[in-house]
C-alpha cells in the first residue's frame, strides 16, 4: 500500500497511482486528528472525497504515532494523553477516539488502536501492553463505524514468542475480518522480525487477510510473504525518493552520484514506468542536485511503480508455484513455515 499519510501520497498525484493500478491507499487517523482535523474531513464528506481517491484507503490507528511522535505522552487504561509533534497543544486518544476519528475519514479498513512497544523492551512491559492492546481491540471492535467499514486486530508482544501467540489467540476470539503484526521493523534485528512473524502467523485464520505494518524492503517482503503475510505498508519508497535514491530489484541505487552524471540509460533497465520509459538517470539525477522538484516526482513515480509490480509478481509466482525459486532463491534462507504452507504448492488464496 502507497503511503498517504496525511491525505496525499508525496510527490504523486491520484492519477498516478490510477495509472500504476494501486488497489488501496494508507493514510494515517493521528496527523489528520491533529490536521485538517474531524471537522474540515466531515465537512468534505470523509477522506475519499477530500483527497480526489475512490479506491480502498485503509487508516493506522494513531497508536504507533502517539507512542513515536508526541513530545510528552501519559498512558491511562482509557487511551493516551498526549502533546502534539507540531504545536504541543495536549490532546487525548484512546480507542474510542481512534475509532471516531476513522469512522469521519470513512476508511474502509480501520485499525485497531493499539500500544506499539518499542525494541528493545522488558518483558514485564510487553505482558502489559498485550493485555491493555487487547482490552483496546475489544473496544475498537464494538464503538460504531462508518458503513461498510472492515476492522483489522493487530497483534503485539514484541520479541516474546508466546505473548505473541497469546495475543494472537485472543484477537481470534474477539474476530476481525483481518490482522496485522504490530511492533516490527522498529529497531530490531531482521532476524527478530521474522521471529515475530513466525510466532503469529500460525495462530491467525488462513482465510483472513495478514498484514505487516511499516515494511517495504522488497528482500524482507518476500520472507514476509513466505511466512504467510499477505499485505504491506512503508513510507519507504516515497521517502528515499526524496533523497535522490531509486529502489531497484538489485538493490537501492543512489541516482544524485556523480557516476550517472552522463548516464543516458533508465532509472532502472527494463523497467515500464512513466519516469524509465521517458528520462535517463543523467537528467533525473541533473534535476536532483538542482533542487528541482520534478526530479524527486520521478523518483518516486518509479519507486511507489517498483514496490506495486514486485507484488504483483509475487501473486503471479504464487498461483504458479514459483515463488521459492523466483524470490527465496537469493536470499539464503527458506524458512521452515513455507515448507509446509500452501504458498509452496501453489495455492493463491
């Protein structure tokens, strides 16, 4: 999912994502609370229509914002009393206020308001937050939502394998039509992630959607998904566009160097996007060190293209049963999960 945090993907417009055949948007309930804020998006009649996209939007809770972002937080059983990142002003959130906030966006998949822990954190701590993230499930469950629209559990317990079962477990019992696994990709060591994911991913419902926040490294992605993830979100690709660097399936590549000063190839050789099909890596990268806005939009054209079409091509991979040797190939490793799954015999559920 292309990142629209605060109802705009940066750089692109929602053609662009159109033309590139972007199923879903995220955007995020914590800065459109503190800006535009429910008023101005109630006003527009929800997110879809203020932002011009009549496509799924799927919106993050705030939890993890309000844990990352405030400059001052109290936690309470009831939510979070917080000051806000831009003026300092103090607010309060809690699941009930998260929910409301996404039910004016008018999402159609709302998160659930949850703690997010950060890494590294003691044990006691993580015990905690699991009970408080699903006495909050619960709660985001049962306050009223927009019409039509779907709420997705989010699994915690950091890098502890069996609070993550438990809180997996117990989310199952509440219901959601969907899960994510929370609290990865915050600092810990890759190899932890994938510990995270593996003590989840058995104990959420085959037939619902699994879903890991904050990822967008194509390598890590394809572990993801051959552990069972089935969605994505990163302000990856938008972000590093910004800073004169292109994704690529060889790896990052960083386009502002003086060694494509006189490069008249693409972005990325064989690559379709409007921004490889029409400008060389001379002129992109010219653009870049001018401080030229348009280069940055290029950059992020291919990007936000690059991150879409691996996806797509690893749904193709897993309808054909080639998804071990086209992505799990180079990477050293071929988790134990996907031996038995049925990604591996080519099962595209």
């Amino acid at each position: 999912m292309p990142v629209g945090t605060q109802a705009t993907v940066k750089a692109l417009e929602p053609r662009d994502l159109l033309a590139d055949d972007a199923q879903i948007v995220l955007s995020n309930t914590y800065h459109l609370f503190l800006r535009p804020g429910a008023e101005v998006l109630s006003a527009a009649g929800g997110l879809h229509r203020f932002m011009g996209w009549d496509r799924p939007i799927l919106t993050d809770s705030g939890g993890f914002q309000v844990f990352s972002l405030a400059k001052i937080r109290k936690l309470t059983d009831a939510g979070v009393v917080f000051n806000s990142h831009i003026d300092g002003h103090e607010f309060f959130m809690g699941p009930c206020e998260s929910m409301e906030m996404q039910r004016v966006i008018g999402s159609d998949i709302a998160m659930v308001f949850d703690e997010c822990l950060p890494y590294p954190c003691e044990r006691a701590r993580a015990e905690r937050s699991v009970e408080t993230t699903l006495a909050w499930a619960k709660m985001s469950k049962d306050v009223p939502h927009a019409p039509g629209q779907q709420v997705f559990g989010i699994v915690q317990g950091g890098v502890y394998g069996d609070l993550r079962r438990h809180c997996a477990e117990e989310l199952v019992k509440i219901g959601f039509p969907g899960y994510a696994i929370g609290g990865v990709s915050v600092g810990e060591p890759e190899a932890e992630m994938y510990r995270a994911v593996e003590a989840s991913v058995p104990y959420l419902p085959d037939d619902r959607p699994r879903y890991v926040m904050g990822l967008g490294v194509i390598r890590q992605m394809a572990q993801c998904v051959a552990r069972g993830i089935d969605m994505f979100d990163c302000v990856l690709p938008t972000r590093i566009a910004r800073h004169g660097t292109a994704v690529t399936r060889g790896g990052n590549i960083a386009i502002k160097a003086a060694v494509w000063a006189r490069d008249q190839g693409p972005v990325e050789e064989g690559c379709d996007c409007y921004c490889c099909r029409n400008f060389s890596r001379s002129y992109v990268r010219h653009l870049l060190n001018a401080g030229e806005m348009l280069g940055v939009r290029l950059l992020t054209i291919h990007n936000v293209h690059r991150l879409l079409c691996v996806m797509r091509e690893m749904r193709d991979a897993i309808s054909s049963g080639t998804f071990a040797e086209r992505f799990l190939r180079d990477c050293g490793h071929v988790p134990d999960i996907f031996q038995h799954s049925t990604i591996n015999k080519g099962d595209n559920r």
